[in-house]
C-alpha cells in the first residue's frame, strides 16, 4: 500500500510535469488578484449585475469630496455624492432597485491600480484627469476644476512658490502636486520635499513644524485648514502653476458603463441638481466639526457645468 504522503508528492510531481501550479497552500495576496478576472472582458455592467454589488472607492481625508467625517463606515461628500446619483442610475440601467454598494478605501498611490485590476467598479473623489492616468484608466466628465497652492502660517513669511528657497515643503505621495514640484524643486531652490502619505497626515507635518508649506489642490487645502484648532492660523497662498479638473475613474476601455457614469454626472448638472449639492459642500458648514469652506464656485466650474467634457483641460 502506497502511503497517502507518497501519492500526494507523486500527483505534485506529475501536476509539474504537466505543467499545472498545483498542490500550494499559499494563495496569491488579494491585491495581485482582481475582485473580478473577467471585469474587463464581460463589462463593468455585467460584472455588477452577477454580483448584485457595485464597488465605490473611497478617500478617507479628501475633505469636501471623499471622506471619513462621524461614521467610520460611511464616506460623505461633494464627489461621494455624485457618486451616488451613478449608483441610482446603474439600479436604473439594470432594473436592481436592491443593488447593494460596498465601499472600498482607496489612497493616492493604489487608486488607479485597483480601478485598473477590478477590485473597484468606480473611484469618485479627488483624482485630477491627465494624459498619463488617461493610458491607464478612463475619466468621466469633470466635475471640479482646481489649481495647486500652498497652505502656511501667517506668520511664516510665504506668500508665493518663490518664497519656498531653502525651506521645507511637505506635499502628498502619488499626486500631480507632488510630481510638480519634484521637477521644479531645484530651480526653486526648495530645502526638501516631504511626502506624506495622505493629505492629513501632509497638513500635520505642517503643524508640527516640520515643513513650512503644504502644497496640494486649493480646495483641498482648504479641507484641511478647516480641521484645524484654529483655522484663522492658516492661509492659502501663491499663484497656481498648473490648473487640473477632476473626474470618476473605471476600467479603460468600458464605454457601456462610462455611458452610464457621464450621462448620470449631465443629468445631475442640466438638473441644476448640483447647485445645492455644492452650497452643501462647500458654502456650509460641513461635519465633523461644522466649518464651512466659503469656498465661491469659480468661473472655470461653472463653464465646465454648462459645457461638460472628459477632457483633461
């Protein structure tokens, strides 16, 4: 009698010579495997309707657009709520009035690629549109449209990039910000750069004394500046050298469920919807702590509102 030992180690020997990776314990992490293999060749739509499920990923500290604010379970915000009027439409398209949405939390440096590999159906929250992304996942219409400024003291002497000479700049990991001014630190003769790993973590650096500006999206700064003990502290400052527009990322290359995403983004624009969702967001007071922004929609905004395009400028 053959040992039951012996007779697995012969069908692991014979699974390698035909060439099977078979007879392993260890599964391949989570994050090298895709939620779904056949979300791209199936559609995102179809991946939903077998699951019964749609993914939304999340940010955890982009104040207003994608955030933590009372409820750990539960994002709220501007970006969050377009979101949602996509989750509406696709219960629509589907005919799913029951379609359950999970979140997933989602960071500057793992969003595309968790987009890209199906992990998750849609990002919506404070991802700029450029060429580069544009080769690796697709953007809907824009919905916001920013320009990178610094936040500091005001009593720390900074009022523009050029009073940067021989200071420290803190700014966060994996954004267009943070590719910026890596290419122009030199000519600015900026002392360091620091990269943090999320925007709240960037604005703490800047509290604690560890670096003198914060430089990221202006509406952002403006986020965290309303965290802080004492608001009146800080200041948004500087001239912005480079304008982006943001926009909800999918898997390239799906234009059913893109559909879907923009036409439900125009209709929540045409609807004039999206006046109120922004006095909500960004002209009141806003959890946890109930500041609010005063933030004015710009003139590029309101042009984007009433001529929507997916474009990157």
């Amino acid at each position: 009698m053959i040992h039951k030992r012996a007779m697995t180690s012969l069908f692991c020997a014979s699974a390698l010579m035909l060439g099977l990776s078979a007879c392993s314990d260890n599964k391949a992490p989570a994050s090298e495997k895709p939620a779904s293999a056949d979300a791209s060749a199936s559609g995102t739509l179809d991946k939903i309707k077998k699951s019964g499920t749609i993914v939304l990923g999340y940010r955890d500290s982009s104040i207003p657009f994608s955030y933590i604010a009372d409820n750990p379970n539960q994002p709220v915000g501007y970006a969050h709520d377009l979101q949602m009027k996509v989750v509406e439409a696709v219960k629509k398209k589907l005919d799913m009035p029951d379609l359950k949405v999970r979140y997933n939390l989602v960071t500057s440096q793992n969003r595309i690629p968790l987009v890209s590999n199906g992990t998750v159906d849609l990002e919506c929250g404070s991802t700029t549109n450029n060429k580069e992304r544009q080769q690796q996942v697709d953007f809907s219409t824009g919905f916001f449209e920013v320009g990178s400024r610094l936040l500091t003291a005001k009593d720390s002497g900074i009022k523009d990039f050029a009073d940067l000479k021989g200071k420290k700049l803190v700014t966060t990991a994996g954004t267009t910000s943070e590719r910026y001014i890596r290419q122009h630190e030199k000519e600015l003769g900026i002392g360091e750069i620091i990269s943090a790993k999320d925007h709240a973590e960037s604005f703490l650096m800047l509290q604690n004394g560890r670096a003198a500006a914060f430089m990221m999206d202006d509406i952002l700064l403006a986020g965290e500046k309303s965290k802080a003990k004492d608001p009146n502290k800080w200041e948004i400052v500087g001239t912005a050298p480079i304008h982006e527009i943001y926009g909800c990322m999918m898997r390239k290359g799906d234009t059913g469920f893109k559909q879907v995403v923009d036409d439900a983004i125009k209709a929540t624009y045409s609807s004039g919807d999206i006046n109120a969702m922004y006095k909500t967001w960004f002209q009141s007071p806003i959890p946890p702590k109930n500041i609010n922004l005063n933030f004015e929609m710009s003139d590029q905004l309101k042009a984007l509102i009433s001529n929507p395009h997916d474009r990157d400028e």
